[in-house]
C-alpha cells in the first residue's frame, strides 16, 4: 500500500483508495475458499476450541467488518452476491451450509455481531437481495443472539451491533434488551476515557478495539435515541484517545501487547471509529496520519500474510504459537474492521484533512488505569508493565506480565520449559530454585499490589519517581520480589527486591536482537551485555549499585544467548543480552539499567545512564 502523498491537494482522495484497495485486496483472497452457497470460509484446519461450523462462519463473517463499510462509502467490490447467497444458506436451518444455531457461551454469538453490522451500514447489498422467506430466516437466525449467554465483558457489545442491523431493516425484535446490555457495559468505564474489560484486569488492546469501537459505532447510529448514553461514549473515546496515540510508534507500529495479537492491524481500528462517529479529541488529519501510517507498516510486512494474499495466524510472521485457544484459520480478518471509515464520503473531514506526520508528544507517559508507562526514544515505544496479567489466556505472563513491550524488538513467547534457551526470557526476571546447572524457571505471572507514579498505592504509600510502575510477586510461598520499573529515556530502570528463604538462580534478560540482519556484535562481561546487529539495533543491559549497596549482589554475569527459532512475535530468530547470578537466602537488591534502540540512539549505550531512586 503506498502512502499517500501529504502536500495540498488532493491527498485525501489518494488515502482513501489507497485503503479502498487493501480491503479489497483482502476480502478478494478469500473468494477462493468460499463454499458453494458462500456461507463457509474455510482458509485451513480449524485447531481453536469452538467447531468447524463456527471457524467456518469466521471466514463468512469477519471480512464484514471491511466490506460494509467499502459498500457504504460506495465503493466496489465484484462478489457481494457470495456474501449475499451466504447470508441466506447459513440461516436456513435446511441448508447444509447452516451456521446453527448459539448454545451457552457460542464463537457464533461473536461472529453474529459482524452481520447485524453489516445490515447496518450496506443492507443493499446483503439484505435487500434476499427474498421474503430468506429475509424472515435470516432475521429470526439473528434474534437468537439478542439473549445469547454472553462472558461478563466486551462480549455484550454483540448482541447491540445484531439489534442495530435488525433496526436498519426493519425486522421486528426487542429493541428494549440491549440498553441493559449497555448499562452493564458503562460499569467497566475506569479514569481518563479507559475501560476495563469486564471485571478483571484486562486493559489491552479490547478497550480500543472492542468496548471503544462498538460504543462509536453506537453512537453514530443509535445517537438520536439514546443521547446521554452516546455523549458519554464519545466523551470516554475523546479522552482515551490523547493517551491511546501514545501506543504507536513514528513508523506506524503499535507496541505488541495482549492477547488476540493475531488481529493485527485491528490495533488501529480506534482511530477509524473516532472519525467515523465524528469526535473530535485530535485533529481530523492527526487521526488520519496514525490510522494510514499504520497501515501501511503492516502492508509493508509480507511475511504477515500467506503467498495466496491470506492474512496467517501470527504477528510479524506465520507463527501459530502467538495464537489463542479461540483463533481459528479465519480469526486474523478481525483486523479488517480498520476500514471503518471508508464509510464517509470523500468530502468527510477525516479524508478531507491532510494527513499529518507523528505528533510531538513527551517522552514519558504514565497510565494508572492499565498500569502501564509508554516511553518514547528515537520514534520508538516501550511499554513498561507493572499491573496486568492473564491466568486464562496462552501464554499469559508473557503477553501481560513482562516488564517491558517495544515496537522495535516486540518480546518472546516461550519454546519450552526447559532452560534459557527454551524460555526466551526477555523483559522478565526469571528465578530458578534447581540445585546445580538450573533448568526450570519461574518468572512474573501476576502482579500484587500496583501502583504507578501519582497514584496512590495500597497502604497509602505514592510512588515519587516520575515515569514508574511497581508491583510484587511470589513466585513461592517464601520468596517475594518487588520491582520498580521507570522510563529515563531512552533507557528504562529496573530494580528488584528480594525475599528470599531460598537459594535461587536469576536470570535477567534485556530485549531481543534480530540476529538475521547480518553478524551480531556481542559483549558479555561482569555487569554487562549486550547485542548489535548489522542494522544497528543495540539491546543492552548494564548493572547499577543497590540502594547505599545494603543486600548488594556481586556484580552479575553478562551473556548473550541465542533463543530457540519462533519466539519472538516480530522476528524469527533473536539473540538475547542476560544477566546472571546465584543468591543465597535473605535480602538482596538488583538493579540495571537496560537501553534497546536503533542505530540513532545506540550511541547511548556509551554513556552513563541515570540512577533509579529506588
């Protein structure tokens, strides 16, 4: 995808086809695989934990979230009648191609959402050509989803986008059942325009991409009938969205983070709904710049999609252990709901206005409601992590709980469980209690007590340090570790305290280096170490003195290992800067300050970073 060109005249007409042609281009891959009657896409074997049928309508449902609004924005797309034929072959409880019916907790219930949706904004093309039998199916198939037994989250959202694509044609149903749905929802809402979602913990990637973007959606469509209501939404989407930009690298990138990273390029469907339900938080062309920008860098990335042009279960590359138990073949095309805005006209404000380069923003931002502090160095972003984790999701700790997450270097996923090399330990602390050559590691998996900088902490204690996250965990019953991470662009701070009843082995591990860009200059010494490719990325780590060195630990031993291939989300093979030392029982205090940047700011490593207060 090209980019657009950013000097007068004109440029809005060249974004908006520009994403024109990427929604096609992906929507069109799919045809191939389309059933007969065109209600199943299957695009390979179904391994997630709901059956073929629901994988299968996947691929029918999610490219939806595109198509819709391309046809609403009048644009073309050659095979409208398959989607059509779909809708009604996978509501006619006769026909073989039938989705089923929703039973308890059902991946259909999700999926419905995309077609009540897509009524919603282009029933011409999907409604409107059905017959009156296949109508009255069509609809009654949806209505089972109005009451469908959804999770205590983002979940309720779909049964509200099935209500407003029944409301646009017309089909008789309780309008009235969604307001509670609503109401349940606006109890997630936490400070500066976050949510969490549903009861837990979670505050990634859903928050814009779901509890966000169908509030939008909401707000654009029902705003007239429910007017407070949809005031709030855009008052939340308003503010979330000054500290939501903070995600996003200069080059386009979002930092990698969560679950559902499969979705890829949904992480910047926010800032198309924000155009779409007309809030205006940033300038018009500001939004556009972030949305198109982003875009483009996963155009750009061709090992995201398959030779055939399909989007892969994976992240930067085909990689199945980034899935979750719920991603079928299909599960990727929920990124296609970044085309919400090709439902505005040319003339909109969001296409009309010239797009904008990255804004200046500060180097530090601290966001208490997710726990989190973005720091930005050389238009890259690291997240720094100090309250969230999943115990549900795979491959939780890594996706939540590490300490660090950057656009530049993503982090790693385990191979294994069987040493450093197996366990791709960048970002965490892992701490072994194996007598002898130690094998088996535990590192963060929850975090208690959290607290980020000017937010109160439990027990009243603040935390001073401009730029920091602190949290504790136990990682057995007699062993409890407190870290402070604080951003000091371009480096961030680490420091750990430790309990300990027991002798424990630690290794520590800074970000990891693509080690296919060419050799990779390496340096392993006492207290230090670090990785430089032939790009000039630099990942390095360097030991800093205990606080007055009360409990200090002998100068750690520097190493560079190489993980196992398929680790890290964004590239194949990665070389890993570690720290290492053997503890006895008692207290102890470790502290490094750790620096992952390109060739621009690699120079930094030659200096003298600052020292963390704590």
């Amino acid at each position: 995808m090209a980019a657009a060109t950013t000097s007068g005249g004109g440029e809005h007409a060249s974004a908006r086809e520009e994403m024109r042609a990427y929604a096609t281009e992906l929507a069109g891959a799919l045809v191939p695989y389309a059933s007969k009657d065109g209600a199943r896409i299957r695009l390979g074997v179904n391994i997630a934990h709901h059956d073929d049928t629901a994988a299968d309508l996947e691929g029918y449902a999610r490219p939806l979230w595109g198509l819709a609004p391309l046809a609403a924005g009048g644009g073309d797309f050659a095979h409208w009648d398959l989607w059509a034929r779909g809708l009604a072959a996978g509501t006619d409880p006769a026909h073989p191609e039938y989705w089923g019916a929703p039973e308890g907790v059902d991946q259909r219930t999700v999926e419905s959402a995309a077609v009540g949706f897509a009524l919603a904004l282009a029933p011409d093309r999907l409604w409107d050509p059905l017959s009156g039998a296949e109508k009255d199916r069509a609809g009654a198939w949806l209505t089972r989803f109005l009451d469908a037994g959804t999770p205590d989250n983002n979940w309720n959202f779909f049964p509200v986008m099935v209500s407003l694509g029944l409301d646009r044609v017309g089909y008789a149903h309780d309008r009235d059942a969604r307001h509670a749905r609503l109401d349940r929802l606006e109890t997630y809402a936490l400070a500066d325009g976050w949510y969490s979602d549903g009861p837990a913990e979670q505050r990634d990637y859903y928050i814009p991409w779901a509890m966000h973007f169908y509030g939008l959606i909401y707000a654009a469509l029902a705003g007239d009938e429910d007017p407070a209501r949809t005031a709030r939404f855009r008052q939340r989407a308003g503010e979330f969205a000054l500290g939501f930009r903070h995600w996003f690298a200069d080059d386009g990138s979002a930092v990698p983070y969560g679950r559902s990273l499969t979705y890829r390029f949904a992480q910047g469907s926010f800032w198309g709904a924000l155009g779409y339900a007309g809030v205006d938080a940033l300038p018009a062309g500001e939004v556009q710049g972030l949305l198109m920008r982003h875009l483009r860098w996963w155009r750009d990335r061709s090992a995201a999609t398959t030779p055939g042009g399909l989007l892969s279960i994976g992240y930067g590359y085909p990689q199945p252990a980034v899935a979750e138990q719920y991603n079928g073949p299909a599960s990727p095309y929920w990124a296609m709901k970044a085309f919400l805005p090709l439902a505005l006209p040319a003339g909109h404000r969001f296409w009309a206005a010239a797009e904008q380069p990255p804004p200046e923003l500060p180097d530090t931002l601290v966001q208490p409601p997710a726990g989190a502090v973005l720091l930005r160095s050389g238009g890259d972003v690291t997240l720094l992590s100090g309250r969230q984790y999943s115990g549900w999701a795979r491959g939780g700790p890594a996706k939540y709980a590490k300490f660090a997450y950057s656009t530049r270097f993503g982090f790693s996923l385990p191979a294994g469980e069987l040493g450093l090399v197996q366990g791709a330990y960048d970002s965490v602390l892992a701490v072994s209690d194996d007598s002898g050559e130690p094998v088996h590691f535990r590192v963060r998996e929850t975090c208690e007590d959290p607290a980020a900088s000017g937010d109160s902490a439990s027990g009243g204690e603040r935390l001073d340090e401009e730029g920091t996250v602190r949290s504790s965990w136990r990682p057995w019953a007699d062993v409890e570790i407190t870290t402070w991470l604080t951003a000091a662009a371009p480096w961030h701070l680490r420091t750990h305290r430790i309990r300990t009843g027991r002798a424990l082995h630690t290794a520590e591990g800074g970000f990891a280096v693509d080690r296919d860009r060419g050799p990779t200059a390496r340096e392993q010494a006492a207290g230090r170490a670090s990785a430089v490719n032939a790009d000039g990325d630099l990942s390095g780590l360097l030991d800093l003195p205990a606080p007055d060195s009360a409990g200090a630990a002998p100068a750690r031993e520097g190493r560079v290992i190489d993980l196992l291939p398929g680790t890290n989300v964004l590239v194949r093979r990665t070389a890993l800067p570690t720290l290492l030392a053997h503890l006895q029982p008692g207290e102890h205090w470790l502290r490094c300050a750790v620096l992952g940047a390109g060739a621009a700011e690699s120079a930094a490593w030659q200096d003298t970073p600052p020292a963390p207060r704590y």
